[in-house]
C-alpha cells in the first residue's frame, strides 16, 4: 500500500473561515494523518491505541466547542448535525474496542483508518460547509 492511501493533508477547500474551528480541524488532520503513517508502518500497537484513544477525546471536544456555536449562531441544522457527531463517536468508540480487543491486524487498521479519513473528509466538506455561513469570523 502506498502512504497515499493512509495519508489527508489540510487543505484551504476545508476552511470555514472561523479560526478556533479551523485550527480544530487541522489538528484533527494531524491526528489522523498520525495513525495512517503508523497503518502504515505496521506500528507499534500501543501507540496506535494512544493515538485513537486521543483522537476519540479530541473530536469529542471539538464537536462540543463547534456545537456551542451552532447554538450560539442559531444554526437551523443543528440537532442534525449534533446527531451526525453523535454516530462518529459511537462508530469510532466501536472500532478503538474492537482494536483493543482483537488487536492490531492489518485489515482492523485499514478499516479505521479509512472510516476516520472518509468521514472527516465528508463531513468537513459536505456537513460543516452548512454552518460556514452562520460561524464564519468577522474580519
């Protein structure tokens, strides 16, 4: 497999204009990107453990900090919204279990890797692109 495929790199395609969150986003990219180079490189399990389990806590904090300004700036999709977070956290705290439990077999880290790597660009690009409007910075 080439570092391609477990590699995303920020782009401006998924800025929304408000700093706080886009500086969120970048460092869930950062993350992300972590755990393709370590699919990749067959890492150390442990590591990789560390990296979703603080990954999982990092979305978690950046889908609160984003839904308080979704209230805050009257977002009409926001009960959508909080439930799409709602299912990531659920679907990811599956797969960091099922990882701990099984263990780290080659098919587990691509299928995580992958489902993070998806969603997060979908979501960014298709879902958050919705509250750009109501969130964006005055400048």
């Amino acid at each position: 497999m080439s570092i391609e495929q477990f590699v995303i790199e920020w782009s401006e395609d998924y800025e929304l204009g408000n700093d706080f969150v886009d500086s969120q986003h970048k460092r869930l990219f950062e993350l992300v990107g972590n755990i393709g180079k370590t699919c990749l490189d067959g890492g150390d399990v442990n590591t990789l453990n560390e990296t979703l389990d603080f990954l999982l806590k990092y979305a978690v904090q950046h889908f609160n900090d984003e839904e308080s300004l979704q209230i805050e700036h009257n977002f009409p999709g926001y009960e959508y919204h909080k439930k799409l977070h709602e299912e990531f956290k659920t679907k990811v705290s599956e797969k960091v279990s099922e990882f701990k439990e099984k263990g780290s077999t080659e098919d587990l880290r691509v299928t995580v890797n992958e489902f993070i790597m998806e969603w997060l660009v979908y979501h960014i690009l298709t879902e958050d692109m919705k509250i750009k409007p109501y969130i964006k910075d005055d400048k």
